[in-house]
C-alpha cells in the first residue's frame, strides 16, 4: 500500500498560524502532522548522516550483500 506523503515549506509570519490547504486525503481520513524547524531538520539530518556513516564502517557490516538485504526486507514484509 503506497502513503501519501507531503513536504510543505513555509515560514510562519506574525500570525503563527499553520494553513495547510488542497491536501490529496478524503474528507474525515485521519492524518499525522509533524512541523519541525529547518535548524532542528538540518542538525538532525547530520547526526543520521554520522550514525550512517559510522554503521557502514563496522567490519561486520562489510560482509552484507544485496541478497541478505532483500532477504531481509522480504522477512519483513511478509510478517506485516
């Protein structure tokens, strides 16, 4: 099943009111909003990139390949 996911950037004027208008969902459908600074996306944008890189420099991480990956992910969507 895909998910509809948006990314709306804007700046709050005096106000500090959100608007967020011709969204793509059905009338009653039950949404999740997430509102995040851009300072707060950026520094944790670079801690995931550190964790990242950090994760694929582990010598146990050397030996996956892209069949343990996709077995892995097969695994997975087949227990949801």
């Amino acid at each position: 099943m895909m998910q509809t996911v948006l990314k709306k950037e804007l700046i709050i004027d005096n106000s500090h009111n959100l608007l967020l208008s011709d969204l793509p969902f059905k009338t009653g459908e039950k949404v999740v909003v997430f509102v995040m600074s851009e300072t707060d996306l950026t520094a944790k944008l670079k801690k995931w990139q550190t964790l990242f890189k950090e994760t694929q420099a582990l010598p146990q991480v050397k030996n996956i390949t892209d069949a343990d990956i996709d077995a892995e992910i097969e695994a997975y969507r087949s227990d949801l």
